[in-house]
C-alpha cells in the first residue's frame, strides 16, 4: 500500500523528533511503501529506515511560486468561505483576514506539489497527515480530484486548540474537519474539544496516543543534599517556564539544605530571554544552579536520563496534547509534576508524580516539588511512572495499533467523505 506522510518538515530539522519512534514501525511493516513528504527542507536531514523515502514535490517553493499562490488564493472560494466565517463569529481583523489568506495560499501551493508527485508516481493510497494543518488540507482537495484515495490526519495541541492562536483564530479547520476519511487524537478530551468547538463528528475521530520506546534501564536519583530537575521544551510563552523559575526560587530558599540543579532542554523564540530571566532571578541564591542546553537530539535525551540522575520532570504549560517529552521521562522511572491541561491526566497522577490544577501558582508548584522529593513514597512514585508508560504509552503498543488502523482504512473501498 502507497502512504505518502505529510510532515512540516521532518526528516528535516528542527522538532517533529517524535517522528523518529513512529516511522521504525512503518518501515517494519510490509505492507506499507511509505515516502515522507515534507513541506519545508532546511539543512541536512535526519536518517530514514531504509524501507522509507523522501520527496520534496511539496517543499521548498520559490519566491514567485508563492506570489502566484497568493494571487489564486484572493480569488479562492476557499478564502472567501473563511471571510464569511470570520465575519460571522465577529472575528474579522487585518490579522485574521491576512493569516487565512496565506493559509489558503499555502494550501493551494501544497496541493501543487501533490498533484506533481502524483503525476511522477502515481495514485496515493492513503495521505497520512501528521498535523491538521494546510497540508491535510491539501490532501483533501487532491482526493476530490482522485489523485489520492484516503486521507487521515493526527492532531495534537497546536492544530488543536484555538486559544494557542492569536486572536483566538485557527485558520480552515472548520472548512475541512468534516472531510478526513479519520483524524486521530491523543486523548478523549481532545475527541471532545474537536467536536464541541469544530463540530467534528465522533464517528470520524478515533483516539490513538503517541508512544515511547521503554528505556532499557531506569534514571538513578541523586545523592542525598542534591535535587536535580528536568524540563524538556520549545521556549514560547504557552510553555510558561517563567513559573518553572520562580517556583525553583522560593524551593531553594526554601531548601538552603539542599543543593539544586535545574536542567532546560530545548531551543525556540524564547530561548535566551527565558536564560537571562532565570538568570536575573537565582542571582543571590547560592544553592541553585541552572543550564540551558539547548536543541538535543530525542535519542540523547533518552540517554540523559539513563546516565544523569535525574530526581523529577517538570512541565508548567498553558496547553498540551499528551507530551512525549513527559512519557520519555517516566519511561525511565522519573515522576512528573504537571498541570492538569490537554491530555495530561491521562499520563501524569499523584500515584506517579503530581497533577497540578490547570492554572498552577507558584506555591501550587512548590508544593508539588517537596512532595515528590521529601514525601515518603518517592521511590514508589518512580516505579510507578514506569509502569504507567508500560501499560498506555508503549510504542511497540500504539504504533502497531496505529499503523494497523491506517491500513485497514487504506483497504477500505467503500467511497470517502468529499469536502
């Protein structure tokens, strides 16, 4: 079976690092000839399992290439669909009516470079989209033309959740939600944001969470006197890692017993002014110590926890799926405190580290801090952040199921929804 994965760029740099678990199970998988295409290649790309190719049909347009888009777009009924929505729900602005004329032109340019891959190798069996974005959308018009036979699409937080977006705007979900032959999420509370706030219908969601390879061994805690917590994210203001630092203030002043180290990995827009913020805070603290290490490969920050003891997992965001970054840690038996946000109860409680409210204070976190390191069941808080990623966040487990599911539709004949 022909499956064409869409993805924003992987195998290029930078993110989608999650990719790297799931696309093994593909390319064990006969019955499944899979070619990622990216929409942006930037630089050198990560390795691919010999049984998987890359295209790059839809990456990479030139400058002139995407004037024209642009220009078909203001004529698009498509644009002109999502005017009518914008004046309808009273969010008509110059930013809202910009933003969903570039989306409609990125669509437009995508479905481009689909039909010329089409045209080179012919009919796509199944378009499996890792985001809801413009190119499912893509996806979709090309199958009302028959160039592809069936279209799904995963959704995670960012193509989820509306809130995370200026102005409160997600540009043509509503236009094209109803379309996919199946959209995967994480978690039942996502099924429900995407039917209570799209009017998707329950019948064409199923739920599938992503996975993590189980660490061979488990993260040592650290010596007695010394405390060494994780964070692992893009710095953007959704991540709120300004609470990170201010509740690992109060804990160290709290704690002057105590020696603290608070490792961030992960780059983004945020990245030096989050730095210099958490440098500006401990000054005048002796007992806490901070790095930013940056972008780190996924399989290094599996090793990191295999060879750095590692005391907790900390994660402080506004919005979320089901994290990766958190199954990863609990794979290798470090608790997690997290707020009670997107998919995450579904993976963090306090029988495996602490479940924050969803809008977590300072105190709410220092709270949860003292009692994963002083409580008395500490040790039974990492066993049990192991087995909790054993039993639902396997990716032996899900993936199979997943690609197991994507096939079966892909064999599917019976006719698709059209847009």
């Amino acid at each position: 079976m022909k499956v064409a994965m869409l993805t924003h760029a992987y195998p290029y740099h930078p993110g989608e690092q999650f990719i790297e678990d799931e696309i093994k199970y593909w390319a064990k998988n006969p019955a499944a000839c899979v070619t990622v295409l990216p929409a942006e290649a930037k630089g050198n790309p990560r390795p691919l399992p010999d049984a998987v190719s890359m295209d790059l049909c839809m990456a990479n347009g030139t400058v002139g290439a995407r004037l024209v888009a642009a220009w078909a777009a203001l004529f698009s009924m498509m644009f002109w669909h999502e005017w009518g929505y914008l004046w309808r729900s009273r969010k008509m602005a110059v930013y809202t009516v910009c933003r969903a004329l570039l989306h409609t032109s990125k669509v437009i340019a995508q479905a481009k470079g689909l039909r010329r891959y089409i045209r080179l190798h012919g009919e796509i069996d199944v378009a499996y989209c890792y985001w809801n974005e413009t190119q499912s959308y893509a996806a979709v018009l090309i199958r009302k033309e028959g160039g592809i036979r069936k279209v799904i699409s995963r959704i995670h937080g960012i193509d989820l959740h509306e809130m995370r977006r200026p102005h409160g705007y997600m540009p043509l979900k509503r236009q094209f939600i109803h379309a996919y032959d199946k959209v995967f999420t994480t978690s039942r509370k996502a099924q429900a944001y995407l039917e209570e706030t799209y009017g998707a219908s329950s019948e064409s969601i199923a739920i599938s969470p992503l996975g993590v390879p189980l660490a061979a061994m488990l993260s040592q805690p650290s010596d007695a006197g010394t405390l060494h917590i994780v964070s692992v994210s893009f710095c953007l203001p959704v991540k709120r890692l300004d609470r990170i630092i201010e509740a690992l203030r109060l804990f160290a002043l709290r704690h002057k017993e105590m020696v603290t180290t608070w490792t961030h990995i992960g780059g983004g827009p945020l990245f030096e002014a989050t730095r210099s913020l958490a440098a500006a805070r401990f000054a005048g603290v002796e007992n806490i110590c901070f790095e930013f290490v940056g972008e780190m490969a996924n399989g290094a920050v599996k090793k990191y926890y295999l060879g750095t003891p590692v005391d907790l997992f900390i994660n402080t965001s506004e919005s979320e799926g089901i994290p990766v970054s958190i199954m990863e840690a609990m794979s290798a038996g470090v608790p997690a405190v997290a707020p009670n946000v997107g998919g995450i109860s579904h993976l963090v409680s306090n029988q495996c580290g602490v479940l924050l409210g969803n809008c977590p204070s300072t105190q709410d976190i220092v709270d949860a801090i003292e009692r994963v390191v002083f409580g008395e069941k500490r040790d039974v808080l990492r066993v049990n952040a192991r087995k909790r990623v054993e039993e639902k966040f396997s990716s032996d487990r899900n993936y199979s199921d997943f690609i197991a599911s994507v096939l079966a539709i892909g064999a599917n004949q019976a006719e698709v929804r059209q847009p």
